[in-house]
C-alpha cells in the first residue's frame, strides 16, 4: 500500500469518527428535553458536510507527457494492468472525472461534444442526465474496463465551420491549417466532458480524479480553466524529462496553473535518461540539470519538481519490483502528495467545523448552565422560607411576579426587533436573490449579441461583473446591519435578565465576494484586454461567459443557502435562553403558590429541587463528556489515528 492510499484511508477514519461523535452528540440532544430544532438542523449540517466531503487532484499536461500513466501508476496499480488507456499520442480527448456515487451503478458517462452549440455550461449538463450517453463499466474485467475508457479518446470529423461554431477551430492561428485533412474536415473530440462512476477504494472515500486533455481543450473547455483545476485541492503539471518546459508547458503554467497551495510539477519519464553508456552519476547530474532548469524557469523551488518514471512505477507495482520502485522514484511523489495535500485538507475542514461545533456546543452549556443556577436559586428561595410567616410568602410571590412582568414586556419589545429582523432579513434578497442575479446574465448576454467588436464584449462582461460584485457588497452590509443589531439585544436580555448569552453567530458574504474575484481574474487571463478578438475568439468569448455565469450562479446559490441558514440559527440561542427563562420563571411562581395555599409542604419541594439539582447536574456532565468527546474526535491527527489501529 503507497503512503499516499494509506494516508487518505486514514483521513476517512478521521472524518467517520467525528461524524460518529457529531452522532452521538446529536442524538443525546434530540433525546433529552433540551431539544431544539435549530441546534439540531445546525448538526446536521455539519454531518452533510462531512459525507460531501471531496479531496480532488487534477492532472494537467500537454499530450504524451505520460499523464494517464501516472494515473495508473498511482491509483490503479493494483488491478494488475493499466485501466486508463496510455500510448502514444493522445489518448485523454476530453476533460475526465473519475469519482464515485453509490446512487447509480458503474458506468462512464459522456456529453456529447454538441452540447457546446447550446448555452449551458458542463455543470449546469451534470444535473440533465438525458443528454448523457451512458455506457456500463463492468468492474469484473480489467479489459473490459480498460475497453470502456477507450470510449473516452473517441474522435470524429466535422467541417471547418462546425468547428468555428463550437469554438474548436481558429482560423487565426498559424498551425490551424495542420489540422485540416484533405477532405477539408477537422478532427475533434467526440465528447465534451466524460464522468467516470468507478467503486475503486479510494474515490468510494470521496477522492475525485480529474484528467485534463492538452493545452488547445483547457484553453477551449472553460469547465477546466472556471471550476475544475481552479478548486482542485492539489494540481499535479506533468512534463517529460526530455524536453523539460516548451513554450506550450510555460502557457498552461502561467495561464492555468500558476504557483500556490497543492501545486506540484512531476517531471515524467527519466527513464529515458537511464543509458547503459552513462554511469549513475552522470544520469543524476543530467537529471539535477533538468530539475534545476525547470525550477528556474516555473519560478519554483526544486523540491517542488519531483522527477518519476510513472511507466516504471507502475510495472514496478505490478510485479512487486522494490528495486525498480525505488528507481522510478514514485514513492517521493506519493510521499509528497501524502504529506502536503491530505493534512492540509483535513487542517480546512477541521477548522471549518470546529467553529461551528464550539458555537453549538456552548449555546448547550449555557443552557444547562442556567437550568442549574435557576434550579440553585430556587431551592435556596424555597429553603429561605421555613419558618416563615404568610406575608413572606406573599410578599416573594409579588416579587415572582413582578421579574415575570418584566421579563414579558422585554419580550413585547423584542417584537419589534424581530420584525427590524424580518425587513433586514427580505432586504438580503433583493440584491442576492436569484431572480436579480439572472436578469444580469440576461442583460449581459443581451449587449453581447448587440456587439461586434471586441471592446464592446468586454466592457459588457465587466459591466456584469462590476454591478453582480455590488450586489454582493449590498447584501453584505444588510447582513452586517443584522449582527449588530442582533448583538445589541442579545447583550440587552443579557444584561436585564441575567441570560448567560454569548455574541450572536458571526456571518459574513466576504468569501463569496472573492470568490467572484477570482471567477473574474480568470477571465481576464483567458482574454487579455490588449489582445484583439478573432471570429473565433469571439465565439469563445460567448462560450467562456455562459460557464462564467453558471459559476457565478453555484457561488450565489450557495452564498443565498448560506444567508437563509444563518438567518434561522441566529437567534436560535436567544430563544432557547428565553424559552428556558420562562420556564423557570413559571416554575418558580407554581412552586411557592402551592406552598402558599398547603399543597404541597416546604420539605417536600426542597427535596424535589434537590432532585432536580442532581438530575441537571448529571445531564451536565453527560453532554459535557460529548462535547470531550467530539472536540478530541476533531483534534485527532491521522498519526494517532495509525497508532490506533
């Protein structure tokens, strides 16, 4: 088993013991009597979250660069033959995801390359699963596998105009005339994008592969160059040791890739460098050459360029050759990948539910906290009374009574902020809403059609996303306008009423406004504004701005997911508080009314109140043994987690 496979087996282990704890947690809550609807819907949450969890890694090369063997190399080695179809020339055609749903058997799914005529993007397709064709994958048979993805790298050819009209073809460009046959007819991709539903160990545990096609598909396809490499935990660029970085290498690097987080270059196919007639030296000087050469000219560090033999890995793997593993030099790729990309995946989503737990979690406690003080400072009223005459009773009941009034009229007043709340909470909408957001893609199309020049196009789409990044910020201060006054009154019951209440929970829509930045740095990459426009850029630019606003929508309609859950837990503890207030508050006045007409003897209801006290008291270490329990299940590294098992 690589470093890699074990590493990311652990991180599942890692992520079903928190969904286990975040169960239990869960389930203790919905059963006590301090169930509440908006904790419980916060929890649940919190588990989708973890179940949807996805890590994916694209591989990004120009053609016969040895990509899909390293695929088969990495994850596949273990059928005992390659699965990706890998050989000279091209054999990736179209973008390629390979990841598993339980919902649908085995099978490869295909989009018709003449979808790229309509204006939908690849992602809005996913959900239309008519104009799939859907071929099964028969799991039992490495060849009959290895037969299904061939399907992949099918061509066909179509007319010069055709082309054009899917944005496959630039007249422009000086080698365009090389992919013309005699007949006058161009070769392109059968498919447009390909999904492939496979039960392999690793994609059952939420790994999402992505096999890119070559420069001309990333530069064509904006899926890749919008969502799929862009959100890509880790991207791995794959060059031959033998030509080391040409000018189509740098283009992809610079215009798609760039350095950051998860970024990795392999460097394929040192193989090629073992000669018979060279010492083991000379071969490890060539190759540091190379290794220092392409670090210099990507702008990276060496350590990020890990030269491999995929091909030698992966014979290696399948005849169990240490030796000949070693010399392909797989295993520090696998390490690297290992150790830099799963960490860190689970460090984001640590952090990410660790928020969110700490918030559910001492909304509990603050709850259970003041169960047990008001059940405290009842007894010790009750136990105030003995020996008592009726006008002390009488006189504590008119003070009961006055808190009550009290209380009562902070809640009337509180009427009138939830009402602020609920105009505050519409006025989001109206610069988030979907139907304002589609009536921009609308408009913008609208003066795309009515313009035939370049500048005319670009100012359209930068007017898009000018006034949809405004909306954005609009809807931002609304939220910020929410907070505060959210804030004010949770310190205002606080303070009147003795409610242990913490800051409201923070929201904001900042990540959604950069995200909508970055949608837009990517555009201006693609079309660089001193670069006037072909025919057949043109077209691209039209095909470029429909993937942009399909992306443009996912960020909304999870910005207004988002809004709308925040905007139902964010008084949930208020109203917990109070309803839990109000309780006590009732169940104080019930309790010395029936001692004030001989119901119920003063002893009695002491011993009742201390009951209580120790039926709270062991509520409140149960929950705070789950809250332990949890928070440990989420700090756990995958070392321990190893050690464990």
């Amino acid at each position: 088993m690589s470093n890699l496979v074990q590493k990311f087996q652990e991180y599942s282990e890692w992520r079903k013991g928190v969904a286990r704890a975040l169960e239990q947690y869960r389930a203790w809550i919905g059963g006590s009597d301090m169930a509440d609807p908006a904790a419980d819907q916060r929890l649940s949450r919190l588990m989708e979250r973890l179940v949807d969890d996805k890590l994916s890694i694209a591989f990004v090369a120009e053609f016969s660069r040895g990509k899909s063997e390293l695929i088969n190399a990495i994850f596949f080695a273990d059928y005992g033959q390659r699965i990706l179809p890998s050989s000279a020339g091209r054999t990736t055609m179209c973008p390629t995801e390979l990841l598993y749903d339980d919902t649908i058997p085995p099978c490869i799914r295909l989009l018709p390359i003449e979808t790229r005529s309509e204006t939908q993007s690849t992602s809005e397709y996913k959900g239309q699963s008519h104009v799939w064709t859907v071929l099964p994958l028969n799991i039992s048979s490495g060849d009959g596998m290895l037969e299904a993805f061939k399907q992949v790298s099918l061509t066909k050819k179509v007319t010069i105009d055709v082309a054009k009209s899917y944005g496959l073809f630039d007249e422009e460009d000086p080698d365009a005339a090389l992919e013309v046959d005699e007949n006058g007819m161009v070769e392109i991709s059968q498919w447009r994008h390909a999904i492939v539903n496979f039960p392999h160990p690793l994609l059952k545990e939420g790994l999402i592969i992505v096999d890119t096609p070559g420069l001309n598909a990333i530069g064509t396809e904006p899926e890749l160059t919008l969502n799929l490499i862009p959100n890509a935990h880790a991207v791995l660029f794959i060059l031959a040791a033998d030509t080391g970085v040409t000018k189509s290498d740098i283009d992809v690097w610079r215009n798609h890739i760039g350095s950051g987080p998860g970024r990795m270059v392999v460097l394929n196919k040192i193989d090629s460098m073992w000669d018979e007639l060279r010492t083991h030296e000379e071969i490890e000087t060539q190759l540091a050459r190379q290794v220092a050469t392409v670090a210099h000219t990507l702008a990276l560090e060496e350590k990020q360029i890990f030269p491999v033999s995929a091909q030698k890995g992966l014979v290696a793997k399948i005849n169990k050759d240490a030796p000949l593993l070693a010399k392909s030099r797989l295993p520090a790729l696998e390490y690297a990948l290992s150790k830099e990309l799963i960490p860190a995946k689970q460090s984001i989503i640590r952090s990410q539910l660790a928020a969110e737990v700490t918030e559910i979690t001492s909304a509990q406690q603050a709850i259970i906290n003041s169960r047990g003080r008001n059940v405290v400072e009842q007894m010790l009223e009750l136990k105030s009374l003995r020996g008592k005459n009726m006008n002390v009773i009488e006189h504590m009941m008119k003070r009961v009574d006055a808190e009550k009034k009290e209380f009562d009229a902070s809640l009337i007043r509180m009427q009138g902020t939830r009402a602020v709340f609920t105009r505050l909470s519409t006025e989001v909408y109206t610069s988030l809403g979907m139907d304002i957001l589609r009536e921009e893609i609308r408009k913008t199309r609208e003066a795309m059609e009515k313009s035939y020049l370049s500048v005319g196009l670009r100012d359209a789409i930068k007017q898009f996303f000018a006034q949809v990044k405004l909306n954005l910020i609009v809807s931002n201060k609304k939220t910020d306008e929410i907070s505060e006054m959210m804030s004010v009154m949770y310190r205002k019951f606080s303070t009147e009423h003795g409610l242990a209440l913490s800051a409201p929970m923070a929201f904001s829509l900042e990540k959604y406004i950069k995200e909508l930045e970055a949608i837009e740095v990517v555009y201006q990459k693609q079309f660089n504004a001193t670069t006037m426009l072909t025919n057949t850029r043109v077209a691209l630019v039209h095909k470029f701005f429909d993937s942009v606003a399909a992306r443009v929508k996912q960020n909304f309609l999870q910005a207004n997911k988002d809004v709308e859950a925040w905007q139902k837990v964010v008084m949930a503890p208020l109203e917990a508080q109070i309803r839990e207030h109000k309780a006590q508050l009732k169940n104080r006045m019930q309790s010395i009314q029936r001692i004030h007409m001989a119901t119920d003897s003063l002893e009695d209801k002491i011993a009742s109140f201390e009951a209580l006290q120790s039926e709270v008291d062991a509520q409140k270490n149960s929950l705070l043994a789950l809250e332990n329990k949890l928070k440990a299940a989420l700090s756990a590294d995958l070392n321990a987690l190893r050690a464990a098992a």
